[in-house]
C-alpha cells in the first residue's frame, strides 16, 4: 500500500528542471522511471524498481497511529534530489542523505514526510513510547501479593472474622518506578497495586482497593474495616484439609515520555492454603 501511496507523490517530487522537457505528460513511474528530472521514489517488487528506492527500516509497532497492524518504513531517496528540492530544508545534498518515511496500516497509508540525516548514516528507527513503558515494567519485577495473613501456620475457626492483609514492598505492593530510552527517547513509569481480589476457597471473593488492616489484639471480635471474610464451613472437607486462598493483585502503571502519557495493567497472583476449623465446645 506504500507504493501506492509513493507513486502520486512522484509528480510532487519531479519538479520544473532546467534545459529538460517533457511532452508526453507525467513519468512513467509505474516503470520506475524518472524523466523530467533524474530522481524518483517509488516503491515496488518488480526488478525494474528495485534500485530506485530502498527500504532502510521498518521500526514501529502495531500501534504506532493509534490502530493495528501499522507498519513504518524509511525509503531512501536514491539518486538524490537538487539542493532546490523542498524536502531537504535547506540541508546540503553533499554532506546529507534524503529519506521519506511513511507508514500503513495495510488499508491505508500514512505519508509522514522527508527525513534528512548525515550521508552514510541512516536514520534513528522511531521507538514507540508505548513499547518503552512496556520495557520499564519489565525491568521491575512485579510480583504478587506478599501475603501477611492469613497465614499458612495459622488456625482460623469458622464464624470468626478473618482480617487479610500483605506486606508492603517496591515489588510486591509499589510504588515502583523504572525508566526504558531508545531512540533519543525516554520513557518513566511508576507501577502501583491499584486493588487485590481474594478467592478464599471456599466458594467467595473479596476485592480489596488497599493492602488490608493488620490486626490487633484490641479490636477482638470485629471485622476488618477494609479488607476480611469470615468462613461459614471448615475447610476439612477440602483437598488436604485447607482451603486455596488466593491474591490477585492487579498493577496499574502510569507512564509518560515524547509528550505522551498512558496507562498499563499487569496481574500477579499469591496462593496460600489456610486451615478453617469448627468452634470447639467444651462441656
């Protein structure tokens, strides 16, 4: 689809040449050839064109244009234009080369213009921000939730209020900041645990948007005020006697880079098996 693009821009690119005429319309760039002036770009398979444009880079992502599938490439202009063409901005033909970069997404292509960069030097592949956040969290080492209680060592009665809560770390609850850079870009992202939901094995979930409320001794019977279950059954008739309990934490992560912002999510998970007995009475 790129070529398809390229070809109209051809009669932008063939401009009034000195001493040169042409009477019988528009090159022939279907052949590759450029006859006004001795420079074109075009883009195709076909033998005939294959020396006239060359793909230099193809650097960006499946999302580089805000939909799927786009692809981005760098074409170098070869012969090069006059110094009079628009596309150098003034730069000088001797000491730089001329690439045009456009993009498609496989219906619809997105020409982006000419790039001029030092002669024998081909450009800078553009990064996408949004590859470069993905980068950064990947060097955080997310994990999941660092379960405080309940605890496997611990006993637990049926009837009686669980409190649930995690310890809190960098990698285990965030914040946690990391930074990726490519291509003269940086990107920052900061990741934190937005919310936990707890599968308690025995048939309920709980979601909760904080790390929990760590017991104490005096607040004897009552329930967590964030984040608790109580067991209605004893977890003997479960596979080893315990219930599965597990955390999933779901990271949200915010970053920002090249005058873009955006959020990613990740999830981790923790199991843990708990012990949920009757209340014993005593006669």
């Amino acid at each position: 689809m790129l070529a398809q693009h390229l070809a109209p821009l051809t009669g932008v690119l063939v401009l009034a040449s000195v001493g040169v005429a042409h009477s019988d319309g528009d090159p022939d760039v279907d052949a590759g050839k450029c006859e006004v002036i001795k420079f074109c770009v075009h883009v195709g398979t076909d033998e005939r064109t294959s020396g006239i444009a060359r793909q230099v880079g193809d650097s960006r992502s499946a999302s580089d244009h805000g939909s799927s599938g786009v692809a981005c490439k760098y074409l170098k202009v070869d012969p090069k234009p006059p110094a009079e063409f628009p596309g150098w901005k003034g730069a000088d033909p001797q000491k730089n080369d001329l690439y045009f970069y456009g993009c498609s997404d496989g219906g619809q292509d997105n020409p982006d213009g000419f790039v001029v960069e030092a002669a024998g030097q081909p450009p800078v592949p553009q990064v996408d921000p949004r590859e470069l956040a993905q980068r950064a969290v990947d060097s955080m080492t997310l994990l999941g939730p660092d379960i405080a209680s309940p605890r496997a060592a611990g006993k637990y009665t049926v009837g009686v209020p669980m409190w649930m809560w995690v310890n809190r770390s960098a990698t285990t609850y965030g914040p946690n900041t990391a930074s990726a850079s490519a291509g003269g870009i940086t990107v920052t992202a900061t990741a934190k645990v937005s919310r936990i939901v707890w599968a308690m094995g025995d048939g309920a979930s709980v979601a909760c948007a904080g790390p929990g409320t760590p017991y104490t001794s005096s607040a004897g019977m009552a329930q967590s005020p964030t984040c608790g279950h109580v067991y209605s059954k004893a977890s003997a008739g479960a596979r080893n006697g315990k219930f599965p309990v597990n955390a999933t934490s779901t990271w949200t992560i915010n970053w920002q880079g090249d005058g873009q912002t955006g959020q990613l999510n990740e999830v981790r998970q923790t199991n843990v098996q708990v012990a949920v007995g009757e209340v014993q009475v005593v006669r």
